[in-house]
C-alpha cells in the first residue's frame, strides 16, 4: 500500500529528490503518480500516451526538482503543473492520436483508483491507528503491528520475543481492546 503524504511530507521528498536522493524520489512517485497519470489520461485520452508523458514528467521532476520552492507553490500543484504542461505539449506536437470517441465511451477512462475523499479519509484513519498504537507498551504495539500487518502468527510471536504462548495472546488481545477503546473516542 502506498503512504499517503503530507503537504510538508511531500515538500520534504522533493527537496530530497533535488539533491538527487533516489529513495526520496520513489517515495515521490510512489504518492502521486496515480493522481498524475489521471491528469495525463484527461487531457489526452489514450493510456499508451498518458503513459508516455508520465514517464516524461518524473524525469523533468528528476531533474529540476531543485527548482520547486514550497513558498510559492503546494508540491501537488507543481507536480500536476509539469503533468499538465507536458500532455498539452504531446497535444500540440500532433503526435497519432487514436479516433475520438464518443462521450458515452469515457466511462472506460475513468481512474481506477480511490477517489480523494476516500484517499483522506484512509489517511486520517491511518494517522489515527499509529497515534493509538504509539499510547500502547512498545513490546505490545510491535506484536500487534506483525501479527496483523505481517501475517505472523501468534506461535511464532511468542517464539520470537521468547514469552508463552498464552502471555503472547493476552498481551494482543488487551492491546487490541485498548486500540478500539482509543479509536472509539
């Protein structure tokens, strides 16, 4: 699952990405590049080029990341700026375009992924889950966060942190009901 950013977050990646940090710019395209290829998709309406462009605004992001500057500018807005600039100059250039079709047929363009407020609502709930589980016990809140996250079991839980099995059990089931007591509020 992709991490959802922050403004600053994001602001922050982009800086990164300026002084050429790879792990940074991952973390940039792995945040937008969904809502970027819905840009490209709009204004072009074919998926092959939609792509194309993409690729093309990741790599002027690459290289002129640098040059963002958050005091005149949200990074999402920059981004979709670069995004929108080149799929008009794709546009203009007359690259093949595929036959215009009819506006029954833009249903099948529509953008698989979750739609924003789903996106912010997902978001807030994730903040909430990692502000409850940081209240728990460190031991517990670990154990939690591998057997539902990880998919380890309990046997191996106890095995690892070297306490019983049934201890292993108590401490994840009270953890858990103080989780929903905490995310009932």
């Amino acid at each position: 699952m992709t991490a959802i950013l922050t403004r600053d977050e994001l602001a922050q990646a982009l800086g990164r990405t300026g002084q050429g940090d790879r792990a940074a710019f991952r973390t940039v395209y792995e945040s937008t590049s969904a809502k970027l290829m819905g840009v490209c998709l709009r204004i072009l309406s074919d998926r092959q080029l939609a792509e194309d462009v993409l690729q093309d605004t990741y790599l002027t992001v690459w290289r002129k990341a640098e040059t963002f500057d958050a005091s005149r500018a949200s990074p999402i807005t920059w981004l979709v700026t670069i995004a929108r600039n080149r799929s008009i100059d794709r546009l203009r250039s007359g690259a093949p375009m595929r036959k215009a079709a009819p506006i029954e047929a833009a249903i099948d363009l529509a953008d698989a992924g979750p739609l924003p407020s789903a996106v912010t609502e997902h978001g807030d709930d994730v903040r909430r889950l990692n502000g409850c589980l940081e209240q728990l016990d460190e031991k517990v809140a670990r154990c939690i966060r591998t057997a539902f996250f990880e998919g380890v079991t309990y046997d191996v839980l106890a095995e690892r942190e070297g306490a019983p099995l049934g201890t292993m059990k108590s401490w994840i089931r009270r953890g858990l009901q103080r989780l929903k007591a905490c995310l009932d509020t």
